[in-house]
C-alpha cells in the first residue's frame, strides 16, 4: 500500500510539472511587416519581402510541440492559409510597387 502511494504521488508531482501541450495566444495576432526600404521592382526586393512575409507568418501562427499532432496540424493549416492570405496583399503591394501602406500579417485562427 505503502508503495502505491509513493509511485501516485511521483506521478502526480511529475505531471505537475510538464509543460502544457496547448497554450491559449491572443485571438487572431498579427505582425506589420515593412517594405518601404526594398526595390519591390527588383527580384531580389520581391525575395525580401516574401522571407519577411515567412517569418511574419511563423511568427502569429506560432509553433506546437512534436508530441501534439493536431496542433502540429493545427500550426500547418494555420501557416498555409495565412501565407496566402498575405502573399495576395503582397501582390497587390507589388505589382503597384508602391511603398505606401504596410503589410499586415493576422493569424486565420479564431
């Protein structure tokens, strides 16, 4: 009896400890990402913008970790809609090839 207790209170302790696999973000982040200082005429401007998009894109849908599968999914979905979403505005941003407005990058997650 004795050794039960032990091993549940080792248990308990122990999962006390563990990280939480789910964590609650802000409802729809978004992240700016600036473009007034690349040639969007250029390839390599386009380039920049389209690596700052990326990180922009990582940045508000977050990571999850290897041992969730459906957030990892959840990460996938999340990345793949919203770089779309903000790869349209960046198109529309440089086929004007205006430096006006910024591009704003928001999460598709509610």
């Amino acid at each position: 009896m004795k050794k039960l207790l032990i091993l549940a209170a080792l248990a308990a302790a122990a999962a006390a400890g563990q990280p939480a696999f789910a964590r609650t973000a802000p409802a729809n982040p978004s992240v700016v990402v600036q473009h007034k200082d690349l040639d969007l005429r250029t390839e390599a401007g386009t380039r920049t913008l389209d690596r700052r998009i990326w990180r922009a894109v990582v940045a508000v849908c977050g990571t999850a970790s290897d041992f969730d599968l459906e957030g990892r999914n959840d990460v996938r979905e999340c990345r793949r809609e919203t770089r779309q979403l903000a790869t349209a505005k960046a198109g529309a941003v440089v086929a004007g090839a205006t430096r006006a407005d910024p591009i704003r990058v928001t999460s598709i997650q509610k």
